[in-house]
C-alpha cells in the first residue's frame, strides 16, 4: 500500500480510471460482436454507423491508438461489404 498522500490520491484515480476505461472497452468490443455477427447486408451496416463512431471517439480520447481504430474500421467495413 502506498505511504504518501500523492501516491494514496494516485492509485484512487488510477482504479477509478481502470473501471472507466474497462467499461469503454467492454462496449466497443460489444458493438464490434454486433457488426460480425450480423447475416445481411442491411443488418450489418446498420451496426456497422455506431461502431465506427465509437471507434473514432475512442481513438481521440486515447484508448485505442488512431491506426488502430483505422485498421478495425476498414475490417469491419471489408466485412459489411462481403455481406449478400
């Protein structure tokens, strides 16, 4: 256990952020599941509009890097398009 009052307050808001980030993560792998698991054409790009949205927010707020969300971008979209 830290002993300073700097390290006490630091592991608050590392746990505090932890959660936080966990639950952003755990959603953005959800909507990715959606686009994935859907069997038409029309199912899937209607998954597909909020994960590219999450993706794109998730990058600017620094949970994932900016290439990353790119490359899950165009793989989820080279997946839509495979769709019939």
């Amino acid at each position: 256990m830290p002993q300073h009052k700097s390290a006490i307050k630091r592991l608050r808001q590392s746990e505090k952020r932890m959660a936080h980030n966990r639950s952003r993560r755990s959603k953005l792998r959800t909507l990715i599941k959606k686009v994935l698991e859907s069997s038409s054409k029309k199912e899937g790009e209607a998954a597909l509009l909020p994960a590219v949205a999450y993706l794109d927010r998730m990058a600017v707020k620094n949970l994932l890097h900016k290439n990353n969300a790119a490359r899950k971008k165009s793989r989820l979209t080279k997946h839509v398009n495979s769709l019939s």
